[in-house]
C-alpha cells in the first residue's frame, strides 16, 4: 500500500496533474481534448497521463485512433483514509466560519469607528 500511496501522493503534488483531474471529472476525454488548455506539447501531456495512469488515478484506452482517458476516483481512496486517519482533516463548516467572520469584523468596527 506505501508504495500506491507514494505515486497516488507524488501525481497529486503536481498542478497541471491536478487540473487534468478535475477536467475528468466532467467525462471521459481524448488525450487531445485533454492537452487543449495547457500551454505545453503533446509529448509533455502524455509523461503526465502516464504518472497519473501509473498511480491508477486514470486508465487510459484507445478507441480506434484516438486514446481516452478515464477517471478512477477509487484509486484516492486509500489516500483519503489514510489523511482521514490523523483527525485533523474534518470537514470545514463554511457557514459557520461566515458566522465568526461576520462577528469579528461588527466587533472590529464597534472598538475602531474608521473600519468599514
């Protein structure tokens, strides 16, 4: 499992490997389609495909000419228990941050008059 996690881990670590991710999100896209957005070759889309394909977080298959990819959001799973497993990665209850932030700026501007 260390060894999965280590490549889960290292894929994530990069932003263009991120991105790749969350335009999978939306459905399957040729590896083409996938290179569109960046401003990088064909050739560099392809090493990032592959350390996604080899970390198992997209499989990759050829459809006549065209090769798809394919999201495998199970492959986060053993990362997600693993993060899961310290405790401090609990859901944030944005509604009540709002809340504290609200509070903390009225009660700023009772003390300071100049604060908006």
């Amino acid at each position: 499992m260390d060894t999965t996690l280590d490549l889960v881990f290292a894929a994530l670590a990069d932003p263009t490997r991120r991105g790749i991710l969350m335009m999978l999100l939306e459905d399957d896209m040729a590896v083409t389609d996938v290179a569109d957005p960046f401003d990088m070759s064909l050739a560099a889309i392809s090493k990032h495909l592959t350390i996604l394909t080899k970390a198992g977080l997209i499989s990759q298959e050829k459809r006549g000419r065209v090769k798809w990819c394919k999201l495998e959001p199970d492959a986060m799973r053993n990362a997600s228990i693993w993060m899961q497993s310290f405790g401090q990665f609990e859901a944030v209850d944005l509604d009540a941050f709002e809340e504290f932030l609200t509070h903390e700026r009225m009660t700023d501007a009772d003390f300071n008059p100049l604060a908006e």
